[in-house]
C-alpha cells in the first residue's frame, strides 16, 4: 500500500511539473518572445526562407496583437480596437517588425519605412520619405540556386534569363540609407508598377512597411480589399514586436531536416 501511495504522489508531481512548464512557457510566448519561421522571400536578402527566430515583445510593449493565437482562437481578440500599448517604446524607421496582418489577422515581417504623418512614394525603383530620397549603393549581386524552397516549394525569381534548375539565379542588390542612418540590403529583380507609386500619407497611429526584397513582397504599397493578401498602413496596435536575430536556418522543405540547416546563419543578427 506505501508503494502505490509513493508512486500515485510521483505521478501527481509529474503532472504538475508538466502543467506548470506549458504554463511558463505560454507566459513567456505571450509576454516576452514569440517563434517565427519565414516562409517566403519577401525579406530577401535580410531573410532567407527557413530562418528561424524569435520576435522580442517587450521593445514595443504590448496590445491585443501580443497574445498568440491557438487552436484558432485570438484569445485577446477583445481588446482589438483599444488602440493602446502597454509599456513600450515606439518602433524605429528600418525596424525589422513582425505584425498581425490588418484584415485577416496572419502575421506578417517587414521593415518599418513610414511613420505616423510621413510621406511615402517609390520612383524609378527609388524610396522617397517626405520628398527626400533614401539613396541606394549597387553592391554585388545577390545569388541563390534555382531550386524549390521552403515548404511552398516555390522557384525564386531572377533578373537573369531564367536559368537551368541548379543554376545560378541573380538578383540586382544594392545598400538603401534610412533618413535615420539605418542601413540596409535591397533586391531589384525587374521594373513593375510597385516601382512607381502614388504618394502614401501615414495616418497618425498607423505604420508603412516594405519588404526588402522590393518587386517580390506585398506590403504597404497594395491596400487590403477584403482578403485580398495587400497590406496597406498598419495599426499601432497590430504590430507583434521587433526581429533581431536568427536562431537558425532550415535550407530545405521543413525545420526538421537539421541536415539542410544553414551554418552560416546561426545567431546571426537582423540588420
């Protein structure tokens, strides 16, 4: 009889052992850090497909967009539209941020570009923020394989003849100066529309975002129409928190080939 008393005890402290490890770690997804995997290359070169991090809550402070969504369910769905934060400071122009996407709610990663009042348009392929370009410096190109990526398993875009599947795909890269001295990469595949815009008022209390891998990312330049995938100007409320390093980087169709993981990529800082 002690021995089943000892062994139903051991039992019941696995069980709280157990409950309260999922309790700390929903805390601190919730509160602190939250997993992200990039699945497309809108970010390019900044992100790869692959790359996995962890998104800091704690520099913006928090909102309704801060809680995670599980099994379906936004459990902070109820404070949407309180237009708040709590306990943080405002991101920065060139800020790589995660946010809930304004119509459908996925979450989204781009860079920070304009902000509240600021005057955004893109001419000749060129960024202008309040009538002040942000100059670009052409680097070497930027080269990947041509080969599926990611679980998509979608072929990236060149600005080369396609080539042949293992081949060498070129993209155009060039260094963009921020207003704020913020430097960063930026990718050129071909001349489109999204290289010619109208100008774009920020709304006060909203945010304007660009991916860096500038004619393969819808962001802020395509307003959102229903659950059409356009973005438009985000709400302060709506940003999750600020990206600043990689963990690591899975090359292949899934996290779990650690075989395909980058070496390169480990720890690596988000610029």
């Amino acid at each position: 009889m002690a021995s089943k008393t000892s062994n139903d005890g051991g039992v019941l402290e696995t069980v709280k052992t157990v409950v309260f490890a999922l309790i700390l770690a929903g805390l601190i997804r919730s509160l602190l850090f939250q997993p992200f995997w990039i699945p497309s290359g809108s970010m390019k070169p900044t992100l790869l497909i692959g790359d996995f991090l962890f998104v800091n809550k704690f520099t913006y402070g928090f909102s309704y967009a801060s809680c995670p969504t599980m099994f379906g369910t936004d459990f902070c769905g109820f404070a949407k539209g309180a237009d708040e934060r709590l306990f943080g400071n405002e991101p920065e122009r060139g800020d790589v941020v995660v946010f809930k996407h304004p119509v459908h709610g996925a979450d989204y990663i781009k860079r920070l570009i304009g902000l509240p009042s600021d005057r955004i348009r893109m001419k000749d392929g060129i960024l202008y923020i309040n009538d002040t370009a942000a100059p670009q410096t052409a680097i070497e190109p930027f080269i990947e394989i041509l080969e599926k990526q990611g679980p998509q398993q979608g072929l990236p875009r060149c600005t080369n003849t396609r080539p042949a599947l293992g081949g060498d795909c070129f993209k155009d890269r060039a260094l963009e100066t921020l207003p704020n001295g913020v430097v960063h990469e930026v990718l050129n595949i071909l001349d489109s529309n999204a290289d010619n815009t109208s100008e774009f008022l920020v709304p006060e209390g909203h945010y304007f975002f660009m991916g860096d891998n500038r004619d393969n990312s819808v962001d802020s330049r395509v307003a959102p129409k229903g659950y059409n995938p356009g973005v438009g100007f985000v709400p302060a409320e709506n940003i999750i928190g600020r990206a600043d390093r990689i963990i690591f980087s899975a090359g292949g169709s899934s996290l779990l080939k650690f075989w395909d993981w980058r070496s390169n990529r480990y720890f690596k800082a988000i610029d």
